[in-house]
C-alpha cells in the first residue's frame, strides 16, 4: 500500500485571483524581510519560495487587494 504525500499548509497564503503582481505589484514581496516571497514570472502572481515567515505580516497589511493572507498558528496568536 502507497501513502501519498501531503504537503504542509504554508503560512503565507496568495489568493491569485486578488493578485496583481501581472500589473506590476511587488508590495508583498518588497516588504517582506526575510525575502520568502517572489512573483512567479509565468503565472504573474505572487508565491511563497520558502517557507521561513515569522509571521511578522508587513506582506499581508501591505498588499493593496487583500491578496495575501498570514496564517499564524495557534499557539503564537
């Protein structure tokens, strides 16, 4: 029996029909200070290239669609 991997959740979260990295928008990746996030040149959205976020959320509150969600984990709320 095969066991299928499932990947983890990452705690950066790109809603790419919010996403306006196609038109320019580097908000959330500019703000970022651990640099964890990128915009993916062919989809032109915005995506998680590392999963290292402190949660610290500049990328969430400065993201001008609301695109860009940061799931912080229980125990740290």
């Amino acid at each position: 029996m095969t066991t299928a991997y499932i990947p983890a959740s990452l705690p950066v979260r790109i809603d790419e029909d919010l996403c306006i990295a196609n038109k320019g928008c580097t908000a959330c990746v500019d703000s970022c200070p651990l640099d964890v996030l990128a915009i993916d040149m062919i989809k032109g959205k915005a995506y998680m290239k590392f999963d290292e976020c402190w949660y610290c959320m500049p990328c969430e509150k400065d993201c001008p669609t609301g695109a860009v969600t940061v799931d912080i984990p229980y125990l740290l709320r």
